[in-house]
C-alpha cells in the first residue's frame, strides 16, 4: 500500500537547540541551530524513504512557518511554509497522509523542558485538555486522530517524549536532550541522535505497516475541552470574543467541542486575538 508521512518539524527540540538566541530567526546562534534542524529532517527523510514510504511532506512548524531553507531539504521530500493555514503545525494534515512524526518537539508551559512553552506569543501560563497538562503535541495529536493518523515517532527534548507517553504511547520516542534549566541543556552527541532517528524511524513505519500504532480511543475521537490561563487580564477578556470561549476566570478561558477540525481552529483563533490584546510593556 502506497505511504505518505507527514513531518511536522518544530525547532525547540531539534539537535543543538538550546537559548532563545538559537530559535528566533536573525538571532546570534539561528544560523547554526538551523542547520542542526535541518540535518535532523533530512535524516528522518531519508530513512522513511528507505524503509518504504512513497511520499514525505515537511511542514515547517516553527514561528511563522518561514525558518526552513527549502534548496536544504532533501529534494525527494515536499515541504509546506508560511501562513496563515487552516491547521498550523499540521498543515497537510488530511485522509491522504497515513502516519505523522512529531519532530523537534518541546515540553508545554511548566513542563521543565528545554525551552518549555505552549503557544508562547499568546502569553499562555498554563495550558490543559480535558483537565491534563497539555503542550503543542496533545492538541496536534487530537486533530492528526480525527483524521485517522497514527503518530509515529516523536523526537524532543525529555520533556516532550514525557508528554507524547500520554497522547500517543505506542509511538517510538527519540529524547536528544535533558534540561537542566529551562535554557541549559544536556545535549546528546549530535550523531547518537541521528542514528536513533534512522533506526526508530525505520520500525515506526514498521510498526504502521503491522497495524501495531493503533489505540483502542485514539485521539480525536471524544469530545474536548481546553482550558487556558493566560499571564494577563486582557487576554483572556479578548479571547472571549470568539463564539463558544467562555472567561472561567480573571486570567483564564475555557472551549469545549466535538467538532476536533472546529475546536483546534478555535483555538488557533485564541492564540491569535490574545496575541494581539497583550501590550508589549505590560503583558
């Protein structure tokens, strides 16, 4: 059977990355935690390739969408940059794609990851669905489950492996660094890293092929709930504005749907109008 695998490749968690200096483009160390990125993808392309898959779409997930150089990604991959999208980190997301690999993933708010945030612009000080702590990974796994998608292997600091043990606990994981702060990391050797990519990458395609990644109540398939405390007032009063968003607190809003395309949507919305309500002096 023909297999396309969609990479959704986030940067916090990639090889090398450490400092904001490393993640924010036109910053001191971006040109280097780039490359190091970039290698990480093209390692997990390469071995999906080799181990069978038909098709590979990397979507850049990180900031704006913008930081991948496309003349660096392995040619034989296609690549999905820029916004705004219908799906944000999983733009591509449909009933075509079979498997998905959470790459360079980090720890939610609070998590004590290495550059630990959900949604961090939007000023979110914690984040919960269905009443658990939850980071970028739950809600991407909710909407790739809806579609029927199998996530296949996530890579990230120790935090995000933690994490993707509670939405996708069948799926391989790659730890390539352990926090000490919140901006100092225990980097692994950057070649003990890939050569775990290829190898897990090759059994989690495996692992698709042989039925073995199916959960009896995947993601996806039950109503959901999104609680949000933002570190300010205003946020959160702005976010209420969109239809269904109900203010729970001073600080904090809650959504709930089972409409899981409709309810991630809503909260891309939410990111976005708290992102604009924050003041750049006072939050």
């Amino acid at each position: 059977m023909p297999t396309t695998v969609l990479i959704s490749a986030d940067m916090e968690g990639a090889t090398g990355a450490a400092v904001p200096e490393d993640v924010i483009p036109g910053s001191s160390g971006w040109a280097e935690a780039r490359n190091c990125w970039t290698q990480d993808i093209n390692t997990v392309v390469e071995a999906l390739f080799a181990s069978g898959a038909d098709e590979v779409l990397v979507t850049d997930a990180h900031a704006g969408g913008s930081g991948l150089e496309t003349s660096k990604i392995d040619p034989r991959a296609g690549m999905i940059r820029g916004r705004p999208r219908r799906f944000g980190m999983m733009e591509g997301i449909d009933g075509r794609v079979h498997g998905t690999i959470f790459l360079g993933y980090h720890g939610t708010v609070g998590s004590q990851g290495v550059l630990g945030h959900a949604f961090m612009p939007s000023g979110i000080h914690a984040l919960r669905v269905n009443g658990q702590p939850a980071g970028e990974g739950t809600i991407n796994a909710q909407l790739a489950g809806w579609f029927g998608v199998p996530v296949l292997l996530v890579s990230g600091d120790e935090a995000a492996c933690e994490e993707a043990c509670r939405y996708a606990p069948k799926a391989p994981r790659v730890p390539t660094k352990a926090a000490l702060t919140r901006f100092t990391a225990r980097q692994r050797p950057v070649s003990a890293v890939h050569r775990d990519l290829a190898e897990t990458t090759g059994i989690a395609l495996k692992m698709l092929a042989d039925g073995a990644l199916r959960e009896p109540d995947p993601p996806g398939s039950a109503e959901l709930s999104a609680e949000i405390e933002f570190s300010t007032e205003n946020c959160a009063l702005a976010a209420t504005a969109i239809p269904g968003v109900e203010q729970t607190g001073a600080r904090s809003v809650s959504y709930t749907s089972s409409d899981v395309p409709g309810w991630y949507r809503c909260l891309g919305a939410i990111w976005t109008i708290a992102r604009s309500a924050r003041d750049a002096s006072y939050g």
